[in-house]
C-alpha cells in the first residue's frame, strides 16, 4: 500500500477525529438504535432506520481514517533538510507576477488541504509547480486562464 504523506498537524487532527468518533459518536449511535428498538415495531420505525444508518456512517468513517492513519507517512517540514527548497509541508510566501497579489500557503496532504486556512494539496497544480523551487525562483502554473507565473518570495519550514 502506498504511503500518503500527512504534516505532524494533519495526523494530530486525524487522531482526535478518531478518538471523537470512537468515544462519542459511536456510543451516541448505539444508544439512539437502542431507544428506537424500545419503540416497538421496527418494520415502520423511521428513527431505527436513521440510527442505523448513523451508525454504518460513523463505523465507514472510522475504519476510512484508521487506513489512512496505517498508510500515512508523517512528515515534520522543521525536520527535512530542504536547504531552502520548497518540500512537502513547506509555507511558501508566492506572488503574482501578473496581478502583483501576495500569498502565503502550506503544502500538505490531499486530507489535510483547505483553501480557507491557505493549506494546498500537496498533488494541487500550484504545489507541484513550486516543489523543487527555492526563493527567488519563478513557477510556471497551467491554470484553467492561461498559464500563471508566480514568483517564490519565501519559503519557511513551520
């Protein structure tokens, strides 16, 4: 099986969900299918139904995140010696050559990435054009507009 790189914080967040789901959601289920089952006829019981399916989801999303923490390859970006290269787990400070914007991302695994909190997937276009690059280099990206060239104004190692 291959190995899915994750950040240090991508585990971590993994493990609580976890650790939530197996502590809290899962009892919450079982006892929701066990107050349903007290109401009697369970051919016409909407809510067993429901809780039923409650539960198939959270026992598919435990065992989902359970593979993923087995296959993962945990990667501290303050422990690579990148010499200034932009790696995995890198946060890499870029700016538009075309429109002049500055900003700054994290490249992470596909699990851990939101755009919200500046967090690109690693197998994202803009990541594989920066991976390699050092500050100062320019990246060319296939965007859907037309190809954008972004310039590497710092990379950081957090």
């Amino acid at each position: 099986m291959p190995k899915t790189p994750l950040t240090v914080a991508g585990a971590e967040k993994l493990r609580a969900e976890l650790h939530r789901l197996k502590t809290v959601e899962r009892p919450k289920a079982i006892q929701a299918i066990a107050d349903a089952r007290s109401h009697g006829d369970l051919s016409e019981n909407a809510e067993y139904d429901a809780a039923k399916e409650r539960q198939g989801f959270i026992e598919g999303r435990i065992a989902e995140v359970e593979a993923k923490l087995a296959s993962a390859q945990i990667i501290d970006p303050k422990l690579v010696d990148a010499d200034g290269r932009c790696v995995f787990g890198a946060t890499v400070e870029i700016e538009d050559q075309d429109g002049g914007d500055a900003v700054t991302y994290q490249i992470v695994g596909d699990d851990e990435a939101d755009i919200k909190e500046n967090k690109i997937s690693i197998s994202s276009p803009i990541a594989r054009a920066l991976i390699g690059k050092y500050a100062g280099d320019v990246a060319e990206v296939q965007a859907p507009g037309g190809v954008k060239h972004y310039e590497i104004l710092d990379v950081r190692y957090e």
